[in-house]
C-alpha cells in the first residue's frame, strides 16, 4: 500500500503553497505540516525548505515525486485488476497528428476485440505531459522533444516532418532557404503543440521567431490548418502523413530542417504499462517491448 501521506506531499510539491494544499485536500494547515515533517522523518532528508518567504523543494523531493507518481500509478492499475467485476478502462492519450492519421485505424480494431473501456486523450505535448504526471493516462504517443528523464520512452515510429502549401503555390516541390519565409503568412497549431514547438526552435537556432512571417494563423486542429493551405491563405509545417489524403497540397523543404523526425511511446518511469500498450496498438506498437517494467 502507498502510503497515505504521499498524495499530500504530491499535492504541495506542485502548489508549493501549505494554504492552498489544505483547500486543495480539505486539511488543516496544521495537518499538512505534519504529513510533510512524518515524511521527512521517514526518508531521513528534507523535502521542503523556505527561502526567505518562498517555498522550494530540494532535490531528494523530485526523487520522492518520481517514485511518487509511478507508486500511485500501479496501485491504482492493481486495484483495477483485482475488482473482478468492475470493467477496466485504458487511457490513452496522442498528440493529434498521431491520433488523426497514424493510429485510429489500431484503435478502432481494439475497439470491435475488446469488451474493456477505453479513454483517449488528443491534445498537444504540454498537456499529455502532465496528465502522466498526474496518474490520468497510461501511456501516450506523443511528437516533439520531451524531458526524458523524467518518462520512460520508446521510439514509436519515424515520420518527415515537412512544410506544406497550396499546390500552385511558389514553394510547391521546392527545397528554400530559410530566408524565403519572410512575409509568408503561417498557419500553425497552438503553443504547446509538437508540430509548432520544432518550427520555433529550427528559427531560434538561427536568430529568428515567428516574427519573420507577415502574419501568424493559430488554429487547434488540422482539418482547419490544411483547409486554409489549401484554399492559398498560407503556409504551415506538419508531419508527411497529414497530407496524405489532401490533393489540393503540396510539399516543400526547407535546407536547414533536419525532416526525420521521432514519435513516442511515453509512460511513467517504471510503471507496468508494456501489455497494455502492446494490446491496445497491435501489430503498431514498438518491436523492442518487454514482458516488464522499465
């Protein structure tokens, strides 16, 4: 059993406010205090101290938050498994170009084999992220640069990453410098998105922002972002398969964009998550999977 003062101590490392942990929790102040001190006692360290007025943890509390995390995790996946009569769920979540274009077929086929629920999450990187922290998925597939020391990860697959415009437009077919940007109008996901996250760093590594484009389109889902491409009103950046059944779309490179780019299977650091991931993706899910955890 994990023990009972873990769930306060998760709960202040992210608030790093006793006052509003009780609220968050229904406790006293007092009462919070002396779940964290118990802990202390009982790891030996400190987890918690003030500078001046402001609350930090030190760097046994990210240790303590990791095992945490995955403790909480797996007695919730073991209470699931021993309720004989309760329906399992599985959560799932993917960032949108995966769960668009590279998985829904997979899904739909453990859907019409499976009697269990399942529960899928589609939103940018940002926010999967943290609903692994929280305990609110199982895994995730995910694309763009992550913390990995933070998860446990596997290669999901490889995929170009490319820009994209109306077929007549200039760019069509063509390899551009960098430079060639300026004064296009961008159409592009929201921050926090994978896809927008690796354009702004290729510009960042040399100088520029979304700045160099005349005007920036923010749009949340593809259907919309290829619907204006494709009717000339700009340019975007999308991984190849987004394109793959748009006829009126055409790709273009750029020289200095490194286009192979890596999805991920990301799940909490020891967390025994391999069979549902191999159950739930089929013949999709990553070769290399053990029996175990990580």
């Amino acid at each position: 059993m994990v023990d009972y003062r873990i769930r306060t101590f998760l709960t202040l490392y992210e608030t790093m406010n006793y006052r509003k942990t009780g609220e968050q929790l229904c406790m006293s102040q007092p009462a919070v205090s002396q779940q964290i001190r118990g802990l202390e006692e009982k790891y030996g360290c400190k987890l918690f101290v003030y500078d001046g007025r402001q609350l930090h943890a030190t760097p046994q509390a990210k240790r303590v938050a990791e095992y945490a995390r995955t403790a909480l995790y797996n007695e919730q996946r073991l209470q699931q498994e021993l309720m004989e009569t309760a329906v399992r769920e599985v959560r799932v979540g993917m960032t949108k170009t995966i769960g668009e274009f590279v998985v829904a077929e997979a899904l739909s086929r453990y859907i019409q084999h499976s009697d269990g629920n399942l529960k899928i999450s589609v939103d940018n990187t940002a926010v999967l992220l943290g609903q692994l922290e929280h305990e609110q998925l199982d895994f995730a597939l995910i694309e763009g640069a992550f913390d990995r020391s933070r998860f446990g990860s596997r290669l999901f697959r490889r995929s170009k990453f490319v820009g994209l415009c109306r077929k007549d437009h200039p760019f069509a077919g063509r390899t551009i410098p960098l430079t060639a940007l300026e004064g296009q109008c961008l159409v592009v996901r929201e921050e926090g998105s994978g896809t927008r996250g690796i354009l702004e760093n290729v510009l960042a590594e040399r100088g520029y922002s979304l700045d160099l484009f005349s005007r920036v389109i923010c749009a949340n889902q593809f259907s919309l972002i290829t619907r204006f491409v494709a009717e000339g009103c700009g340019i975007t950046f999308a991984y190849e398969p987004v394109a793959a059944s748009q006829p009126e779309l055409a790709f273009f490179h750029l020289e200095c964009l490194d286009e192979c780019r890596e999805f991920s299977l990301v799940y909490l650091k020891g967390t025994h998550v391999f069979p549902l991931v191999r159950e739930v993706l089929g013949d999709l899910a990553p070769s290399d999977l053990e029996d175990g955890t990580e």
